[in-house]
C-alpha cells in the first residue's frame, strides 16, 4: 500500500498517534502497535518523536501518557509542542476511535509493506 498524497500520509500519522494517546484503548493495545510500528513511517520529525516517546513510556495509564509527553517532546528539541492542540478536538466517540484505529492498521501496513498485510 502506498500512499502519494504527503497531506493523507501525514492525517494517517496524526490520526494513529492521537489513536496512541487515547483514553479509549488500554496501555496493552498501545504497546503491542507500537511494538509492530517502524518509526520510520512517521515522516515528521516532531511526530517520530512523538511516537518514540509513546513507545518509550511503555505501561502506562493513558491519562499519565498524556501528563508525560508534552515535557518528553520539549526535552527532545520541540519546545512549541502543544499537546491538547495535536489532540483536538478531544471528545472521541466511538466511530472516531474506530475511524483512529483505521488509521493506526494502515500505517502498521506501510511499516511492514513486504509481509503482505491488508487492511481493507
């Protein structure tokens, strides 16, 4: 699966990291995706970051993610993040987060294109 236009490729990574740093999915579903995403799909510098701190926190509760990960990325050299700013709009029902994981399969088939997955 490619993706050629640089606006969707970017929306997909927002969307899966948003979909990371949801309230709505538990800190194992976190962990196993990112385990399974390569850091290279994220073609932002500031969203690579952004996952790798994610990834880095490992078990934690969501809400202490969301605690964690404004001064993570500051330290990292982005010191304009904004977190409740990349999250909005914050209220997430339950088609976006259906509509956020969509998003979060279709990167991890980008980040494994030669092992066939499908996401349809």
């Amino acid at each position: 699966m490619r993706i050629q236009n640089p606006n969707a490729r970017f929306q997909l990574q927002k969307n899966t990291l948003r979909f990371l740093c949801s309230v709505l999915i538990k800190s194992g579903t976190r962990i196993e995706i990112c385990k399974l995403l390569d850091p290279g799909v994220f073609d932002d510098p500031l969203q690579r970051v952004m996952f790798e701190e994610i990834r880095e926190l490992g078990s934690i509760d969501s809400r202490r993610l969301r605690e964690l990960l404004p001064a993570r990325v500051t330290n990292r050299g982005f010191p304009d993040f904004d977190l409740n700013e990349f999250l909005a709009p914050h209220e997430v029902g339950e088609k976006e987060i259906d509509q956020l994981f969509e998003s979060a399969l279709q990167l991890l088939d980008l980040s494994h294109p030669d092992e066939g997955l499908s996401v349809e």
